[in-house]
C-alpha cells in the first residue's frame, strides 16, 4: 500500500545519525595563551585553535600553528600599540 502512494521504507543507510562523539587532546599551548585542540572522530582530525573568544578549525596541525602564531603576533602587535598611545599621551 505504501508504495501505491509513492512512499517507501526508509533506507538504514541513509538514515539520520546523532554525531559522532569527538575526543578532544589539548596539544599546544602558545606563549599568549593560545591553544590548540585536536578533535578526532570517525571522519577524520580537525584542530581547534583559539586566542581569547575567537577559534578557529583546521584541517591539519601544521595549518593551525601558522594561524596560531599570526593571532598571537597580532594580539603583541596590538598590545604594543596601545602602549605606545599611552606613552604619547
């Protein structure tokens, strides 16, 4: 009958999934306090970098400490900045 009505059983291979559950390993920390996390799961690694509340995924560790390392430089450079506007004022 349901297949007169155009409906069929649904497939289990294509059936919705929860998510799978990620381990997460914290795997360096930058001298300003940024972080990168390595979140594995069945599909493969992503790593979590993040400075203060901006994070950001990549796709492999090389990547992450790259972007890691020019938030950090930024973060110094701004700081610096604002210590020399204090200064001139």
């Amino acid at each position: 009958m349901a297949a007169r009505h155009g409906l069929r059983q649904p497939d289990p291979q294509r059936t919705i999934r929860p998510p799978d559950p990620m381990s997460q390993q914290l795997l360096h920390t930058g001298p300003r306090g940024g972080t990168i996390h390595s979140h594995a799961s069945r599909q493969g690694d992503v790593f979590q970098v993040c400075l203060g509340t901006t994070c950001l995924l990549c796709e492999s560790m090389h990547v992450g400490m790259a972007h890691l390392n020019r938030m950090e430089r930024t973060l110094q450079s701004a700081a610096a900045g604002d210590h020399r506007a204090a200064l001139a004022a």
